[in-house]
C-alpha cells in the first residue's frame, strides 16, 4: 500500500476531518485530498508532521511496515531495547521470544 491509500486509510479509521489534518500541519484539505489521491506527494519533513498529526508512524503511513503500533509506550520500550549493548539486548529479545512462543503454544492448545 502506498502513502496515499495510507494516509486515506488512517484518516477515514480514525475519523478525522482533511480540514482537522491541515490545520494540524500548515496547509490546506485541498492539498491534504491531492496526497490522498496521489497528485502530489510530500517532502519527508511535510509526511512526518501528517503522522504525527495522525498520531501513527511514518515507517506505517510510507509503507515500510504493516504493523500499526498506537502504543507509543510500546514505541519507547523498543526503541530503548534497540539501545541496549548487545549481549542485554539478545538477553531481553530472548525473553520476549520466550513468552511468544509460550502463549502461541497455549493458543495452540486451547483451540
């Protein structure tokens, strides 16, 4: 999906107005409906104020990831677990695999 059908997708989920986006960053709904229609495109600087004003990434709203992360307590988490010296960063990514494949075992079980 590209940033057009992601920005109207977002858009339409969340329920906000072209008009609401617009005012957030400085410009006009017009110009907001032409980047949905895929008319014009944005400069980087332009894209990330949309995703913050649609309160989503800019890796989801450009097409880099499929995941749509809303907790931004998750962002922080992963984003300090990126930071961590390698050997406490395989400890904690070991952990977390641990627990998912713990409750995919469970799920599979119980089904």
């Amino acid at each position: 999906m590209d940033f057009a059908s992601r920005l109207k997708q977002v858009r339409a989920e969340k329920n906000i107005k072209r008009e609401v986006i617009a005012e957030k960053i400085g410009t006009s709904s017009a110009i907001i409906g032409r980047y949905e229609r895929g008319e014009r495109t944005p400069s980087v600087d332009i894209a990330k104020k949309i995703a913050e004003a649609l309160d989503v990434s800019l890796d989801y709203l450009v097409g880099d990831t499929s995941v749509l992360v809303e907790d931004k307590a998750i962002l922080k988490r992963i984003e300090d677990i990126a930071n961590l010296p390698d050997e406490n960063k395989d400890y904690v990514l070991n952990l977390i695999d641990m627990c998912l494949r713990d409750f995919k075992t469970k799920q599979a079980f119980s089904s």
